[in-house]
C-alpha cells in the first residue's frame, strides 16, 4: 500500500495561504452566490412580506426594556396576543425610584406592566410573565400555560445580561456562573422549550423561534470574554436548531444586532461606552426583525456596516485578527473606567 507523507505546509506560509483562501472564496463563491441570493432571495422576501401571515400569538423573554420592549410594540396591533416575560424588577413599585424615572429617558425605564399598557393602548393583548429565564422549571411551565391559551406562533429568546468585564482579582465563578445562567441556559431553555410546544402540533404547524445573539459572537471587545463566548454559543446552538426543526416546520433565526441604544449599553460598568449618536435605535432593529422574520432567514445581523466589519475581522489572516484583538481591547480599555487590567 502507498503511503503518502502528511502534508505539511511552512509555518511562515500559513498567513499567505489563508489570505489567499479568502480572497479565492470571496471572489469565486461568495461575490456569484451574492448576485444569485439578489434574484432568488429577493423576490421572495418581497412576495413573504406581502403575503405570508403575521404571527398572532407572541411570547419575548427580556420584554420589560430595550429590544424586547421594541419588538413587542413593533407587533402590537388589534388581533395579536404577547406575552411580556422579564424579571420586572421590584423597583416598579418603590415611589422614590418612579421619581427619578420620570428625571430618565423614557426608552431606558421600560418595564414589563408598562410595556403591556402601552401594547395594549395600540389594540393588542398582553400578558406579563414574571420569571428569571434562568429558573427553567418555572420558565416551562410559564410558557406551556401561555401555549395551551394562545398557541404561540413565534417565541423570541431574548433575555440577556452584560455581566462584568474579566477582573482578575476576583472569583471567576462569581461572574460566569450568572452570565452562562440568564444568557445561555435560559435561551436555550426558552428555545427548547418552544420547540417541544411546536413539535407536537396538529398538521406540522410548527411555529417560530427567534434567538437574540449578539455580532459579538464573531467578534468584539475581548474584554467582555464571558458575554462573547456565550452569545458565540447560542450563535452555534441557533443554526443547528434551524436544521433539527425543518422537518416539523419549526422556523429558527438567529438575531445578531450590532451595538443598539438600550439599558445594556447605557450600563456604566460595561468597558467601552461609545456616543449615543453613533448608537442603532432599538425600535429600528425591532422593525427590521418583523420584516426579516417574514421570510425565515438563517441570521439577522444588524447594523450591516457593524456585520461587515465583524465578517471582514474573521477573514484575516489569525495572526492579524490576534494583533487586532488586542489593539481593539488595549484602546477599549484606555478608553473606558472598567477595562481589564489585562489591557491596560
Ligand atoms: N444592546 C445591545 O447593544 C445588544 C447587542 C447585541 C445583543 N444584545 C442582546 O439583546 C438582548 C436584549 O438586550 P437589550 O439591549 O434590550 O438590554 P436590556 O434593555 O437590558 O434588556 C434586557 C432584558 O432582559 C431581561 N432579563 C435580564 N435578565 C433576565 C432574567 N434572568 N430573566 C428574565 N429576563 C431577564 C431584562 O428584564 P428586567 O428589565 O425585568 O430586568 C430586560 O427586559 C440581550 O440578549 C442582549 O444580550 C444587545
């Protein structure tokens, strides 16, 4: 039998390789599939848009502010039913904390009785659904009562925490444990247990399933490693979702949206704050979604300049994209009053 050497190629080579590679893909598969995607895609996602029913039952976890808050009142009209599930925080009911959000924005002071008021004044039903995502047990019994009234026809996963940037000085577990819990055991929870609602339905029915990740999944400030990895998780758990429910008609889109103007952002303790202006508006991004999620597209990434720069940092050459890395968390971390000492 022959056997032939393994192929090994020079170390000092792999970085011309891999920015040939990319420039072969980008040119001979990428940029053809684009144009294909332009006369195929596009006159579906115009016929979708046009004709393909609207979901009539909602449920979104993380509904009390920001995106969640968006997308429900982007949905809400006359004939439509959302389930509003967030912690709701306790300080709805403390006077002296209604007064200063009054002095706020109004957008970051959300909660989820105040979001149902206003859902309902555009015609719509709303139901608030108090529970921690990461309680899994309480969240399935939550959404199966709310299923067995209203059949759900989409579920957005959307619920997540910021967390703490990595401070070495402390216990590791005190910050991941949360972060994993709240933002990828409750998606996933919340995903699945959808799905298994969906799965059982008369004359493959199915429904729809949507994943709020984060463009941070591909690439962002290192300095936020537990949030990164978690949303890169649920990246990866989305897509192969998609393809476990097609059989049974369950529809999976994983929403990646780039840096947006909510509660997370205006978090003084995260490491890099960048001006409000330069900021997506979460009623922009809820917009975009409705009409995307028409046409069941695997991703929703959103801003496209923040996609394409997050596309273009994967397509260097690893021993670029390292030095990039720690260029982007050294000048986050000069910037900012919460930056890892691992950067400064
Ligand atoms: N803002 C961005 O730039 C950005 C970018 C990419 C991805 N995302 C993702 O988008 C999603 C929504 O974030 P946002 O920007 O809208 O932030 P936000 O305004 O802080 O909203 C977060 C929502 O999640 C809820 N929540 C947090 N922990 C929860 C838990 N354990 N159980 C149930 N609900 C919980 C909050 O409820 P309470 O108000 O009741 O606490 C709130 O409604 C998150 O998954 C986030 O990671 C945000």
């Amino acid at each position: 039998m022959i056997r032939f050497p393994p192929l090994t190629v020079p170390s000092f080579l792999h970085p011309t390789i891999e920015a040939w590679v990319v420039w072969l893909i980008t040119t001979f598969i990428s940029i053809p599939a684009a144009f294909c995607t332009m006369f195929i895609d596009a006159p579906y996602a115009l016929a979708c848009n046009l004709f393909a029913p609207e979901p009539k039952s909602i449920v979104i976890t993380g509904a009390s502010s920001g995106i969640g808050a968006s997308l429900a009142l982007t949905y809400a009209k006359r004939g439509v039913t959302i389930g509003l599930l967030g912690l709701d925080s306790m300080y709805e009911w403390l006077v002296v904390v209604r007064i200063i959000r009054l002095l706020y924005l109004t957008y970051i002071l959300y909660n989820a009785q105040q979001v149902a008021e206003v859902v309902r004044s555009r015609r719509a039903s709303a139901e608030v659904l108090v529970c921690d995502v990461a309680d899994t047990d309480k969240l399935a019994q939550i959404l199966e009562e709310f299923d067995d009234q209203h059949n759900i026809d989409l579920l957005f996963a959307n619920a997540g925490q910021l967390g703490h940037t990595i401070d070495t000085d402390k216990e590791w577990e005190d910050h991941w444990d949360r972060i994993v819990d709240v933002n990828f055991i409750g998606a996933v929870a919340t995903a699945m247990t959808g799905f298994k609602l969906m799965e059982n339905r008369r004359n493959r029915r199915g429904g729809q399933i949507a994943i709020t990740s984060s463009l941070s999944g591909y690439f962002f400030l290192p300095q936020m490693a537990y949030y990164n990895a978690t949303k890169a998780a649920l990246i990866s758990f989305g897509r192969d979702l998609r393809y476990i429910g097609r059989p049974h008609n369950i529809k999976v889109t994983v929403i990646t949206p780039g840096v947006i103007d909510t509660r997370m952002t205006a978090d003084p303790h995260q490491p890099f704050s960048m001006p409000r202006w330069l900021l997506t508006k979460p009623e922009r991004l809820a917009k975009i979604i409705k009409r995307r999620l028409l046409y069941n597209p695997a991703t929703i990434a959103y801003p496209f300049t923040e996609y394409l720069a997050s596309w273009v940092s994967q397509s260097l050459p690893t021993a670029l994209l390292d030095d990039a890395t720690w260029l982007v968390g050294k000048v986050s971390s000069s910037l900012s009053r919460t930056g890892s000492r691992g950067f400064s």
